[in-house]
C-alpha cells in the first residue's frame, strides 16, 4: 500500500468505524453537519463556496476527459443564472479511448488493496465535503434546489450517504481476512494450509446520474464501486454535469496524489443528442451500471446492459393512506411541506392521497373531503403563500417537462381542488417557481393516478373506506412500484393492515408523521431508501445486495 | 413464532453459530461428521439406509405435488441397478397450480421471522443427516459417484455446505436489527423515532438440479432462498431426481410439523422431453433462480430469465501450469487422483495441463513431456490398474455423453498419451467404468483445448515455457471461464505470475497441492466454489452475494 494511501486509512479510520457501527445499529449518525451556519461552517465559507463556484463559471471545466472531443456546455440554471460552463465533449467515437484510459489503472487499483481503497474513498470525501458550499452552489443552480437544500440534500446529506456505502462496502469487503490458516485435524498428523483472500473488481462501473439530485443519487454507487475495486465512468445528465464534474475533480485529484492512475474516475460529459449512456453500457467491459432517473431508460438498461449489474432507481406511484389522526393541523401541515418541498420533484414526493369519500375522524372533529382539502390548501398558503419565504422551500422548476405536466393537471379526469400559483423569486428574476397542485379523483380514475406525474401535481383520491385505500395502495405499488408510502390512523389495526400491504408491495411506510420527519426524506446509516423490492428501484441505499456484487472473492491456497 | 420453530432455532444455535464463526474466520469447520465408519455413525447405519433405499425402489415416491399429472421414472442407474422411482409429473399445463400452490404459503413464511425460518432450515438438515446413507445410495445410484464419495460430496459434505449457505443468510438477515431506536439531536428537543425492519422475501425461487451433484450443487441455493422467505420449486436433473425428492420430502415433512404450508418446498420432476425448467423459468412469480448445469441452458437462463436474479455455475476449462516441482511423484500422485476421481465428472476438475515443450525440473531431476507422461500413467495405474480398488475412486460413467466424448479423444488434434480402459465392477456387472485418458497436444491447437470435454480426458499441452503456459491460462479461462485452476513450481515468481493471472482471470489458484487435498476439491466454510468472476459460473458458494438479493429490507418508522 502506498504510504499516502495508509495515512488516508489511518486518517479516516475512526469516522469509517463510526459509520460501520452507525449501518448495524440504525440509530442516528451523521459525519458531515447538515447546518450551512457560519457558527458550524466558519464566517466566510458561505461567501468563499459562492466565490469558488462563481469563478467557474463561462469556463472550460478543468477536468481530464480521456477520449473527449471539443467541449459542450449543456446546463440552464432553473434560476436563471448564466452557467456556461464547458465540459470535454465524450461521443460513441471516444469511447473506445475513454474505456482503455479506465481500465488502465485497475490492476494497481485492485493490488493496492482494502485500506488503500477505502482511505482514497474517504479522502475524497473529505475534499468535497471542504467544498460544500461550491457543491451546494452547483446542486442549486443545475436542479432548482433551494440554497438549504441543495446545501443538504447534494452536500452534507450526500456525503452521509456516500460514507454509509463506503462503510457498507468496507465491512463486505473485511467479512473474509485477507490470510486465513486452515487445520483439518487427521488421524496422523492435521492438514496445514494457508490460504489467501483477495478482493478483486468486477470490472469497468457506469455511473449514470440525473438532474434532480446529481450527487446525492449518484455517490453510493461510484463510491461503493471505486473502493472495491472498479474504475468509474461517470456520466451525468446533461442538465447537472457541474456537481459530478467537481466530483470527478476531487477524485482524481486525490488519486493522483496517492499515486494511482487520475483515470480511474472519470467524467463522460455529453451533448444531450448523443445518446452516450446508452453506447457505454452495453460496452462489454462495463460489468457495473448505477442509473437514477424514469423508467424507460431505466427499464432499457435493466434488459439490454446483459453484461453488468445494473442497480436502478425509477420512478413509482408515491401513496398517502389518509384513515384518521389525533393532529389534523400537523397531519395537514407535514403533507403539505412534503408536497412543496422542491417543487414536488423528488422520487420520494407522495402523489397520490387516498381517503374515505365520507371524509375522516380528526382531533378537531370529522373532516369531509372539503374539510381535509381545506386545510392542505391552508397549510401550503403558509408555507407558500409569501413568495420570499415560498421560494426557500419550493426551488425552481427542473425542466419543461415538469411545467408541461402541471399545466396539464385537471385537464383530464378530477378537478383542481387547489391551484398552482407563479411565485416571483426575490433574488433571481428569471427562475420559474411554481406551487403545488392538488387534484381531487374519484378511486376508478386508475389511468390518471396510476402513473407517475413527475412534479407539483398530487391526487386526492376518494375511496369507499381506508380497506380499499389500503387494498389499491397494495395493487398500484406493486404494478407500478413506489419509493415512499405513508399511513394518517388512530387505529392500531390500520397500522397493521397497512404495514401488511407495505410488505407486500415492499414500500417502506413512514406512521403519522406530523412533525419535522417528511415521508419524502431519508436518513443515511438508518432508512432505506428505495428497496428494490417493487418495480420502482431494484436495488436500495444502503443493504449487502447493494455492495456484494461489485466484487468478488478470488483465493489461493498452500500447504504449509 | 410458533413454538416448534422457536424450538428449533434454540435447538440449532450453537451449531448455526459455529458456521457462523467459520465463513467469518475460514479456518477448518465441518458439522457433519465425513466418515461413514460405523465408529461415526453406528453399527446399523449403513445398512439401514441402504434398506431404506432399496425400499423406494419401483415405488411411487411419496412426495405431494401439486399441478402434477401422471408419474415418470427417468432415472438410470450407470452401476446398472434398476431404480424405477415414479415421480409425480409435472408438465406446463400443471405450472399454474404449483405455482399457485409454491406461493399460497408465502405470507406464513414472511411473517414468522428469521428464526422461524432458520430454525425450519436447520431442522431439515439434521433429518437429511439422519437419512445421510439413504442419501448416499440415491446420490450413487444417480450420479455415479462411489459410495464414499457419495457419502461425503452427496452427504456431509452437501450438508456443510448447506450450512454454509444458511450461516450466510442468516449473518446477513440479522446485520439488521428488527427494531431500532432513532434520536436525532435537535435545538429544543431532540426527535425519536421507533423503526421496524422486516425481512420480505424476492418471490419465487426456483432450483434446477445436475447429473453429477444433485445435492452438493442444489442445496446451497435451495436453503438460501427458503429460509429468507422464498417458496422453493426444486426442478431436479431427470436422470438424478432421487437425492432431491428425498430432499423436497424432509422440508415438507419439517414445515408441515412447525405448522407451515408444506408446499412451500415443491418437487418438479419431468419426463426429459418436456423443458419444465424453461417454463418455469421465465414465470413472473419466480425472483431467484439456481442453476448448475451446461453453458447452453444457463446462458440461455442468465439471458432469458429476465424478472429473476440466476445464479448460475457452468463449465469451464480448468488448469493445471506444470513448472517444476520438488516432489514429482506426489504430483503425479495428486494429479492422477484429480484426473480419476469421479472419472473426471466433477466440474472442478482439471483438464488442461499446460507445460514446457522441453520439460521440467523436479527433484527426480529434468523430466520430459514423456517422463511426464510416464509419470502420470504410473501413478494412475497405482491408483486405478486394480479394478476393485479403481471402482471406488472412478465411480460410474454418468450417461452416454461422457462416453462419446471419451471414445472421441485424441480422434481430432493430439495424440493418445495414456489410453482409458473399461474397468469390470466387482459388485455390478452392468456398471460403465472407465480411467481417464490423456491426449498430449501443441499449444496451437486451440479449438481442442479451449472448450470443456466434461469427462474423463485431459490434454497435457506442451508450451515455450512457463510464461505463455500462465499466458494461456489467463487468457483461455478470462474467455472460456474455469473453476479451478493449480500451479506447480518451485519458483516464487512463477508463483507470484500465477496469481497475478488467478486474479486477472478469476480464478481461485492451488499452489502445489501434493498431498491429501485436491485441486477438484472445495471446503465449506474455508474454500469458494467457483469465483462468480469469469465465464464458468456467476456466483460462488458462498459469499454476501450469494445470498444478500434473495430477500429485501422492508422498514416502517413512527415517531415515539
């Protein structure tokens, strides 16, 4: 091993325990602080983050791109903000040269072994985490996060989530020693043999990232298959190339000062007609492929990248069983913000909010439909209704086709219970926000809630009573997969019926949340997110099934 | 839990921590005693079993099955021995009941826990063990094998090898715990949550068993799915339906006892002609599937089985670098053993020997391709030139196709080094025996050594010398896959350049095996069985991968 590399090890070595300790127990870990507060961060990390980001601007990104050609400069800044910054160009004509520059360093990567590995992983860790507030600059301005968000969501949250799969990944690795002497005690003497374990990469790994949350989404798995080995093509959206391009930087930078070949991580920007995911993960040196995003690609890639192990998060149909609750106005309240926050475009989102026609049992008395429509719609003018305050919680609008469907919400089946609303932002003239709306349905309105509607667009959903809430919740989730599902009941025997149908359609619920717990938010070390168990993602953040196949066991024995 | 289940898994702890201990240390650990001496097992043991055995004999097996239609008896003995078990027949139009029938039991499953389930898996072993020489002589008079080695591969061994599998699966359920308590610090108050975390099984599993290795080859998939949750439908090999019908009734026998559905374990047998295994292969119902059989069927599995997770091992070409040794006639002796045991039938056999044109050096001094040779065929003729001894290393020829393949050698390149001959079985006349042969060729003819010619031939392939003897071996196993391989040399750097290829290649590497352990041979708990990491097989018994996808984590939090 490398000294640099030992000294990494060494250096990490107590936050990557914690955080191995943190994944077996699932209680609360966190290593990165989640607050943006000068008091935490220091006075100028705000101003100096801003700073290094805006410097990158209107440049050529200074990456190394090994097959590249020319640059394309592909980001709008849902804000508005000019962002023109140029990436080395990779088309089908560069792969070839892209993949060789990849696989060049593997043979080093792998004998340098465990500690080598997870010690580079965490350093670069530690190197974005030095540039959060760049990185939080780049998350805002490429997805349309709030500042508080992209902050903790593409930052601090992202780096937890990336050291859960690094600690994941360590732990898989570290189940077999290195060395182990085998006796098999005979009638004469014992057999005597020693044998060696050695941790060997799959291959080349396909990071494909998307434009919602181009870090957060996209580090568990370049993480979990860097440190086992695997060099990393990392091809982002066209949309959010500045996050994992920073990424890639830091990676490479680390690399390279410990020793090892710079290209064993490396950026694949892309004009968005070129089509380049699609050429790279079907190259046969590709034996690894991470894809966030819809499900058609996803869906594609599940059946035509035969050669790799491909680990998708889709989309699915996100479900609220609404029965009863002891805390209408927080009910109301924690629904609300979970619609709004950014803008409705997180796969997390719920979408679709089943409650009896008759309406529910409250704390303040029976609610009908009107009621509980009623106090959503007062719920989001307070979170909401103050544009200067809306726009730190909603974001600006992703992309067109986020518009384009909320435009369309109420133009087929249901009425527009609660409206959308343009929200002017203080600081940036141009960015396009938007509030949510809230469609009412009647429960045989299937084509329309039975499909993802990616955005600020949630459907109310009448049904005879919460057994068929439940019993279409189990139905849809399972046809169609959900990432979140979530329950409102005073009744335990609802809790349990609903708890019965999430194993079913294996969605993850989250209980009468009404407090500062949203069922559209993940903790790394102790939530799952996603589960791979419905047609919405086949893998999860963190578990075994999402690191043990990045690398196998290879051994040799002598008697000794 | 019902209290059966929770009795059993107190039962079984200790051993089921032991394993548990083991995989983790790899050092030696067996739990099923490999002897079959009547010290071991009882004066009355082995004829126990074979009464047992020969009592199924022209019976209708009594296993349930549902879906099926009508009986087969497809089995033939290669010692000559008429079997005539009918085994109820399942054809494509009875899949919709058996999976029907495979799956009604499921929820039971899921919902009894980890214990439960463990608790049931355990048990079932021990009833296979009490039935261990019923199990060999079912496993003998299908496969072939000798009676010893049908004990220990078809018997102990298969069931460590079990073990192994459920230690695995049961480490891996619990790295989670099934509630934990989440507080996250906050300003004010810091919030609680109580998190549930359920282990929910993948589907349907379903098992294709072998010829060769019915029980050793079948058993590490079929317990890793059960006891995560998945019903099982075992579709065993037509000519070796015993061992797995006997198998199928002890699980059913153990579930029904602890109050499960006993369907959830299922046999499948069929005529040959009817290509079950395709149908049931590609049933959405069915999530995992293991396979142990050709290229052909499991290529075909791994492309077209598209809704499952295949874990597959097929064949590849296994090899031996000859360099130099300081022990030449045992390495002859270990060599010949490998090459003989089973009569070359096992899929961790050697085939390729690979050596210098000009010879090697030994510590009987310099020998030639021919003393080499000579070498071999003395050591062989010890081991197998005494008909009565040679039946129980060799065993029986397993079907026709091992016999045209053996008839065929040295026909095409080559020539014939050391002849195979019939060999007269003491006990059954009827028995097909054969010695392996031995075909020296040049290392261009290519097309005869790249393929496997499952049986008993090996090629000694003469090279410039060591270098392109490793070179071959890297690059014929990277394309054509291999199971073992094994290197002979005095030489550090020759062993060094081994597993440097080892690894590149994916193989896991003996290093100058000359005493009572053989290349062909794997332990449970110590010794990977196939790599998962070149063409020859995709998974490995066992590791994390094999059994971290068969079940998901499904969670639910509230807060507290």
């Amino acid at each position: 091993m490398s000294h640099v590399a030992a000294d990494l090890f060494a250096t990490h070595r107590s936050m990557l325990d914690d955080a191995v300790e943190a994944v077996g127990s699932r209680g609360y870990f966190s290593a990165f602080p989640e607050s943006p507060s000068p008091r935490v961060y220091g006075e100028t990390a705000a101003a100096d983050g801003a700073a290094a980001f805006d410097a990158l601007l209107g440049q050529e990104f200074p990456v190394a791109a090994p097959g590249a050609n020319g640059a394309v400069a592909t980001e709008k800044s849902p804000y508005g903000k000019a962002l023109d910054v140029r990436y080395p160009r990779v088309t089908a004509d560069g792969v070839p040269d892209l993949v060789a520059a990849a696989g060049a360093g593997l043979v080093a990567w792998r004998d340098a072994g465990i500690e080598a590995r997870v010690g580079v992983g965490l350093e670069v860790l530690k190197r974005l985490h030095a540039r959060v507030f760049e990185l939080a600059n780049a998350v805002m301005h490429t997805s349309g996060q709030a500042f508080v968000m992209a902050f903790q969501a593409g930052g601090a949250h992202a780096l937890d989530r990336a050291l859960e799969s690094i600690a994941y990944a360590y732990a898989e690795m570290t189940r077999v020693p290195t060395t182990a002497i085998w006796e098999k005690p005979g009638r004469d003497a014992s057999i005597r043999m020693e044998k060696t374990f050695t941790v060997v990469p799959r291959g080349l790994a396909l990071v494909v990232g998307c434009n919602t949350f181009p870090t957060w989404n996209s580090w568990p798995g370049l993480f979990a298959s860097l440190v086992t080995g695997n060099p990393v093509i990392v091809k982002p959206h066209p949309g959010a190339v500045l996050p994992l391009a920073i990424t890639v930087q830091a990676c490479q930078e680390v690399l390279a000062e410990a020793g090892f070949d710079p290209h064993l991580v490396t950026l694949a920007a892309e004009d968005p007609a070129d089509g380049l995911a699609a050429v790279l993960a079907v190259r046969p040196e590709v034996k690894l492929i991470d894809f966030t995003g819809g499900n058609a690609f996803g869906d594609w890639l599940e059946d035509n990248a035969r050669q790799a192990s491909v680990f998708t998060e889709k989309s699915g149909v996100n479900t609220v069983v609404l029965d009863s609750t002891d805390s209408f106005k927080q009910m109301c309240f924690n629904l609300a913000f979970s619609l709004a926050l950014y803008t409705g475009q997180m796969c997390t989102a719920p979408q679709n909010l089943f409650l009896p026609a008759r309406g529910i049992e409250t704390d303040d008395g029976h609610k009908s439909v009107d009621d509980v429509v009623a106090g959503l719609a007062g719920a989001l003018t307070k979170l909401v209704g103050d544009d200067a305050r809306a726009v730190e919680l909603l974001g600006g609008v992703v992309n067109e086709g986020v518009l384009e469907r909320l435009e369309r919400a109420g133009s087929g089946d249901g009425k527009v219970a609660i409206e959308s609303r343009q929200v002017t932002h203080p600081a940036f003239a141009d960015a396009v926000v938007r509030t949510p709306a809230v469609v009412t349905l009647e429960v045989s309105d299937r084509s329309t809630y039975e499909s993802e509607t990616f955005g600020p667009v949630a459907y109310l959903i009448k049904t005879e009573g919460t057994a068929e809430s439940i019993e279409v919740f189990r139905r849809t989730a399972t046809e169609h997969g959900a990432m979140t599902a979530s329950v409102y009941t005073t009744d335990e025997s609802v809790v349990a019926s609903m708890r019965s149908a999430a194993l079913d359609a294996g969605v993850a619920l989250s209980e009468n949340l009404t407090g500062q717990i949203f069922v559209n938010q993940s903790a790394a070390f102790s939530d799952f997110h996603g589960t791979g168990a419905n047609p919405a993602a086949n893998a999860t953040f963190t578990d075994g099934a999402f690191v043990a196949s990045r690398f196998r066991f290879i051994q040799s024995r002598r008697h000794i």
